[in-house]
C-alpha cells in the first residue's frame, strides 16, 4: 500500500506544481496590467504637463492654458513634494549623523 500512495503522489507533484505555477502566472498578469494602466495614465499627465509648460513659455502655445484648465496640477505637485519630504529626511539622516561621529 505504501508503494502505490508514492506512486500516486508522484503522480500529482507535477499537477500541483503547474497549478502553482498558473496561479503565479496569472497574479503577474494582472500586477502586469496594473502598471500599464498607470503607465498609461502617467504618460498622458506628463503629456499635459509639459503643454501646460509650453504654453506658459511660448506665447503662441497658450492656448494650451485654456485647454488644460481644468488640470489637476496635483498630480504635479504630489510626486515633487514628496521627493522633497524624501530628500528632507534622507540629508536630515546624514547630518545627523555626521554630528553624532
């Protein structure tokens, strides 16, 4: 009896293990899909942000201004202030302990 149950279970090893595997494959696809969306969307922002730039430093492009009004300019300004906070604790790490040494 015990010969046929390790037959068995080297049987389903590989079932199993294709099982995981398909399982991990298709949590990647979504992660995958995940970014691409917000690839996606961070490609337009940018677009955006650099029209809206434009037509602040080019007269003939200001009617991008008009256009993109309504532009959160959050979505600018979030990223920089915290790679500002970053920097900030990051310098206040160092400094700190530079004193300390």
């Amino acid at each position: 009896m015990p010969a046929v149950a390790r037959f068995i279970r080297r049987l389903t090893e590989p079932v199993q293990a294709t099982q995981g595997l398909f399982s991990t494959i298709v949590s990647d696809e979504e992660v995958t899909l995940d970014l691409r969306a917000k690839l996606d969307q961070a490609i337009i922002d940018e677009t955006i942000a650099t029209q809206i730039i434009d037509g602040f430093q080019d007269v003939n492009k200001a009617t991008n201004l008009q256009t993109h009004a309504g532009f959160p300019l959050e979505s600018v300004f979030n990223p920089i202030n915290a790679l500002q906070m970053l920097m900030f604790w990051h310098f206040q790490g160092i400094f700190r302990g530079l004193l300390t040494s």
